[in-house]
C-alpha cells in the first residue's frame, strides 16, 4: 500500500475510515445544523457570487481609471488586472443567513489606497440601481482600512491592498510570500486574512468535513458564550485552526467522531503548547512572528493558536486564566454529551443548549453600563469601552486573590434605549435602571468589530470624517423627555469557596480611569458606570422564555 500522505506536523491518530454509526450521527448532526437554521439557503449564496463577480468589474474598471490619470501606456493597463479575494467564514464555508461577505481587493501598484477610498464608493453606488446599496461607510484612517456596505440585504466587509507588481493579470498567488516584499503593515494586515484562510483549507485533509465539524464547534461556542476575541475567547479563526488540527489527526474521519476528539483533544492539549497546522516557515522577510523564546509578551501566552503562513500569529492572545478556565469546563461538558450522543443516542441538540451565564452561573455579576444621548457617539463610547474590558476582567483577576476564583465576560452586551425626563430619572438610568426604557432591548454580538467602532471613533477625532454620523446635534442639557442609549456589558465573579467579601475598588476606578483617558472623551456627552449587583437583581431582558430566575435566597430564621 502506498505510504499515505501526512497532514500536519505529526503523524495521524488514526485513518480508519467512519463506522456505519459515525454516519448514521453524521446525518442526524446536518438535520440539527438545518433546524438552527445554520446554512445559508442556496439562493443566497448565488446572490453572493454575483455580487463578488460585480466588484470584481468594478475593481478592473478602477485600476484602468486611476492608470489613465496617471498616464500609464496602454500595453500595461491591457495586463493590469485586479483580483477579487474573500475570507472570514464566507471563504471557510461555514457561514450562515446572517453572515457578511469578508473581501478582499487587489490591484496593481499604480492603484494606491487613496485612490480607493477616492473612487470606489463612487463606483459602487453609480453602478447600482437606487436602493441596491442601502449602506455605505468608508473607513479610511484605522489599523484594517475598510468599507462597510449593504448590497442587496448582504453585508460586505471590503479592504484593499495594492501589491508591488505593475501587472495582475495572470492571478497573482497570494499565498507566495514574496508578495509581502515592500508591502506596509496595513496592506500586509489586508492579505492576511485571505493568506490564512486559504491556508488553512489546504492543511486539511476533507474540506467538506472539516467545515461541518467547524460548523458545530462555531454553534457550540456561540450558544455557550465563549466565543469571540474582544472579551478573551477564541474567535471565528482561532477555532477554525484547532478543528482544523483534528482533522489531520484523523484523516477520515467524519464530522461527529471530529466533534468528539476536538473536545478530548483541546481539552487535555498542553497548553500554553502551541497549535500550528504546519512547521514555522523559513522567510527571508524578517517579519514579527510569534516567539516565546525572543518575547516575553508572547510567552505569557495561554492557549497559543498560531495561524498558518508567514507570519505566523497566536489569534488567541486575548485568552486569561479565567476565559480559559471557561473553556476548559466547557470542553468537559461538552465532551460528556458526546458520549451520550453516541452510546445513548441523545440527540445532538442537547450539546447547542444554551449557557447558562445568567440562570444558574454566579452569585455576583459587574455591570459595566455606558450611555450618550447620541446614538452615534453612543457606538464609539460603547465601543471604546468594550474594547478595554479585557484589562478590567485582567484587574479583577489580579487584585482580590483571596476571593476571586473566575472572572467570566458574556460575550454580548445589551443595547438599550431610555427616555428620560429630568435629572432624577437621567441619573438613575446612568446607574442602570431599566424604568424609564422605550425601545426592547437588543443584544450586540462582541465580534472583533467593537474593535473597530472603538478605531472608528478613534479616527473621527483625528479628523478623518466618518459618513455613517447622520449628523445629530450634540442634545443640548435641556428640560423635557430626552433620548438616552446605553449599552450594558456583564461580567460574571466566582468567588473562591469561604469567601466572604468581594473587592475590587482599586480595578474598577483604574478601567474607569482608562477608558475616561480616552482623547474623544466629553464628561457631558459620555457617562460610564460600573455597578456590582446580585443574580435576583440581574433584569428580565437577560433571560429568555423559559428560563428560570435566580431568586433572592430567604433569610434563615434566627
Ligand atoms: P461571520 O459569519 O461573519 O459572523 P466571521 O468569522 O467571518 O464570522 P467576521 O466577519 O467578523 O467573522 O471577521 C472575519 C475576519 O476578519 C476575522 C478577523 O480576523 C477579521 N476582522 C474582523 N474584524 C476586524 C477588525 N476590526 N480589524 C481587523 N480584522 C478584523
Ligand atoms: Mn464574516
Ligand atoms: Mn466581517
């Protein structure tokens, strides 16, 4: 028999092909995926090609324009070419009906990146019929320059990079690394989502298999809340990369019996041992990679997730002894269930069973509420202070030793609008009372774009003009009712066994410190205010139907 080809840097656990019951979980796992309505329908992803296909043309049209004006001969611009690329979990496969397109253009040199922030917002709303685009933000000045768009009811994310070649005409391989030669960081973070992305699916040994068993990992992450880089979970990628190490160690495998070696494998891995699907690369660029043994940053590392291609990144730096503590009780749950879908035929919904973070988790939950009476400066204030909450969770952690077991972020925050007549009713919505509300509340997922608001808001100060503000008016300090957004971030505290009393004073005024340091910060404008409350104070809107309180324990009879 012909040596079989090995996928990652060892050698697989295992090539036996699936059981007759691996398939028969196969099938009733695809069921459970389509009744969560995980899968995009199939008309939705034609809708996405053609949109792909659209920006394409528009992106050559672009690259003629800006060589034209610059007088560029015509046998060069004949070759120019232009390339359309994606990434995120468009490009993975595995995204849903709500997921956007994550795109990627690439141009010649002569097309720089002011040219286009100058023309293709022009471009793509010229060549779309009046109401196609119902949103369009240019982003220029922040660490991934983007446009955020809506076309046709489907969301883009789409950043550009210009490579140091006159001509892409013959499709320019992006995974040859030589392309990042004289590219600057921003343009270097632009390639690197598709570089990763495109990597990662030729590291695995069944593309259809490794995304149905990231399918299910990405639902089980989502419906337990440990999800997401902002508050120190791993992320889309992240997890992508650790499925996609288990499928090399078992080759063919079907999705279940991944499923079921990732929660056994991750669980008992020798963390901070690095996961990588392949050796480090040798490079001649010299870029900064991850490296223990030359950073010490990189050495306080946890849980290292390291992405394929040069250069190679941990994309779980955000992990803390807490977030990861979380995991690990996750992962034994998890890999529980798994045992009884596969010995006692328990259905595969029970693993998607929501958390219980609010229900039954803590006794003791911090409150981190903001507020403006602007929505706008309400989303960068939000934002900003989101984006910080990691020190806060690192503070907690560090400081009351004694009685702090686990601090435990949720991974949304509870968007909320008030109306406020007075200063009394003001004041008490700004400590978090939900009295004066108007608007149901909505829940703001924590991807990595609270990043991004917080840069958003970052840039607009600096000058650069932000097209999304709708332009409203600073609310002047006036009487009558007045409109206040506030945005609520809950982060739950395990005391250690014994524990009676709970401090944690001297982090709570250090995060308010860092977050009122903030340079777009205005004392009349932005309020922040963290709140320690009990589980039966927690309010309705965290719960769903069905959900059962946390009630207030009785006195004990003297
Ligand atoms: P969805 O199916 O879209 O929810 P996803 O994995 O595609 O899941 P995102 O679209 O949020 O998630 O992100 C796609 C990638 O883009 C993942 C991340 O590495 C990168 N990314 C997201 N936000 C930012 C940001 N603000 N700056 C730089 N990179 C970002
Ligand atoms: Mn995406
Ligand atoms: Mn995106």
């Amino acid at each position: 028999m012909a040596a079989e080809r090995q996928w990652g840097v060892t050698p697989a656990f295992s090539s036996d092909p699936p059981s007759a019951g691996d398939l028969k979980l196969n099938d009733l796992l695809v069921s459970e995926l389509k009744a969560q309505n995980n899968f995009a329908p199939a008309s939705d992803t034609e809708k996405r090609e053609a949109i792909i296909a659209k920006l394409k043309g528009l992106l050559r049209q672009m690259v003629q324009t800006v060589g034209k004006k610059k007088g560029l001969p015509q046998d060069i611009l004949d070759v120019a070419g232009g390339e359309v690329y994606t990434y995120g979990s468009y490009r993975l496969g595995v995204y849903g009906p709500a997921s956007d397109v994550d795109t990627l253009m690439v141009a010649p040199k002569h097309v720089t990146r002011d040219d286009f922030f100058d023309l293709m917002p022009d471009l793509l709303r010229q060549s779309t019929a009046p109401g196609e685009i119902t949103n369009l933000v240019p982003v220029p000045g922040i660490s991934t320059p983007i446009i955020k768009l809506t076309i046709r009811g489907v969301d883009i994310d789409l950043i550009f990079s210009s490579l140091q070649l006159s001509s892409l005409s013959d499709k320019v391989d992006l995974a040859d690394d030589s392309i990042l030669r004289g590219l600057d960081e921003v343009d270097r973070r632009c390639v690197n989502g598709t570089r990763v992305t495109n990597r990662i699916l030729q590291l695995v040994p069944q593309t259809k298999t490794f995304r149905l068993a990231l399918r299910a990992i990405k639902l089980w992450a989502q419906k337990r809340a440990i999800y997401g880089n902002i508050v120190g979970f791993p992320g889309g990628v992240a997890y992508a990369i650790l499925v996609a190490r288990v499928c090399q160690l078992y080759p063919k495998a079907v999705a279940p019996l991944l499923v079921q070696r990732f929660f056994f494998i991750i669980q008992r891995w020798n963390w901070p041992k690095p996961v990588f699907l392949q050796h480090k690369e040798e490079s001649s660029l010299q870029l900064r990679e991850w490296d223990p043994n030359t950073y010490r940053g990189d050495a306080a590392h946890l849980m290292p997730i390291l992405t394929p291609a040069v250069p190679s990144m941990n994309t779980a730096h955000t992990v803390t002894r807490s977030t990861k503590t979380v995991m690990m009780r996750e992962f034994k749950r998890a890999e529980e269930i798994i045992k009884d879908i596969y010995d006692t035929g328990k259905p595969w919904s029970t693993l998607f069973e929501r958390h219980d973070f609010f229900t039954r988790r803590y006794k003791h939950y911090i409150c981190v509420n903001t507020a403006a009476k602007d929505q706008n400066a309400h989303d960068a204030w939000a934002g900003l202070v989101q984006s910080r909450i990691k020190r806060l969770m690192a503070g907690i952690e560090g400081s009351d030793a004694n009685s702090v077991e686990l601090v435990q972020p949720f991974t949304k925050g509870f968007d909320r609008v008030h109306l406020c007549n007075g200063e009394q009713q003001l004041e008490k919505t700004l400590d978090g009372s939900l009295e004066f509300q108007v608007k149901a509340t909505e829940t703001v997922a924590t991807d990595d774009h609270a990043d991004m608001k917080a840069q958003i808001a970052q840039s607009d100060i600096d000058g650069v003009e932000v097209l999304a503000t709708n332009g409203e008016a600073k609310v002047k300090k006036e009487d009558g009712p007045q409109r206040v957004y506030t945005m609520t971030y809950y982060i739950g505290i395990g005391l250690r066994e014994g524990a009676t009393a709970l401090d944690i004073s001297t982090p709570v005024q250090n995060f308010q410190g860092e977050c009122t340091a903030w340079p777009g910060y205005d004392a009349d404008m932005h309020s922040i205010r963290i709140k320690h409350i009990r589980s039966y104070d927690l309010p309705a809107d965290v719960f769903v139907p069905g959900e059962t309180r946390p009630v207030r324990p009785k006195r004990k009879p003297k």
